[in-house]
C-alpha cells in the first residue's frame, strides 16, 4: 500500500494547498527566478519562501539550478497533468449532472408550453 508520503499525486495537492506556494508556481510560469525575486511580493523571510521551495521541489514541481551563488528555480508542471487528469474525472461527473438538468429543463419547459396552448 503507498503511503501519502510515497503518492506523488497526493505532495502535488498537498504543495498546492498553500497560496503562497500557488503565486510562487505562477511567478515561476512567467520564467526563472532566485529566491529574493519570489520573496519580493511577500512579507516574509527568504527562509520562508525557501521553505516553501523545498515543498514545492518535493512535490516535483520546482527544480533549482546552480549557477555559483545564484541557484534559480524553474517551474516544472509535469505533476500538474497527474493532477489534472484526476480532477477532469470529477469534471465529467459533474458535466454528467449538468446535462440531466438541461435535459429537466428542456422536459419541463416543453411541458409548460403544451400546457400553456
């Protein structure tokens, strides 16, 4: 049995259960950057926001380069697909519920007009 610990779908979520982990992803979207850039919007420490990329490198959505003393940290969206594939499931589902209400309200509307003649 896989623990939540060794579920990768379950440390994207749980990564992604934090604001500030979700402004850094989009920062990281727009390119690179180092930890002072990703610090800048927020009131926090650099130890913070390096917390936060571990957790982030953890869940294997950043990787952190090594140029001398700058290490950059790049976005790496490949569990976002796992991710996405599992919540499209649920999307489905509800799609499914949608549809049997348009059809209700087509069925009850036509019903209305039949009766309104």
């Amino acid at each position: 049995m896989t623990t939540a610990i060794d579920d990768p779908l379950s440390r994207t979520f749980a990564a992604l259960a934090d604001p500030t982990r979700r402004a850094i992803l989009a920062r990281l979207a727009e390119g690179s950057a180092n930890v002072g850039d990703l610090a800048a919007p927020f009131e926090m420490s650099f130890a913070a926001v390096s917390k936060h990329l571990r957790v982030l490198e953890g869940a294997g959505l950043v990787t952190r380069g090594r140029e001398a003393q700058y290490r950059p940290a790049m976005l790496d969206a490949r569990p976002l697909l796992a991710a996405s594939a599992w919540i499209e499931d649920y999307q489905r589902f509800w799609e499914a519920g949608f549809d049997a209400l348009d059809d209700l309200l087509a069925a009850t509307n036509a019903a209305e007009r039949e009766d309104d003649e």
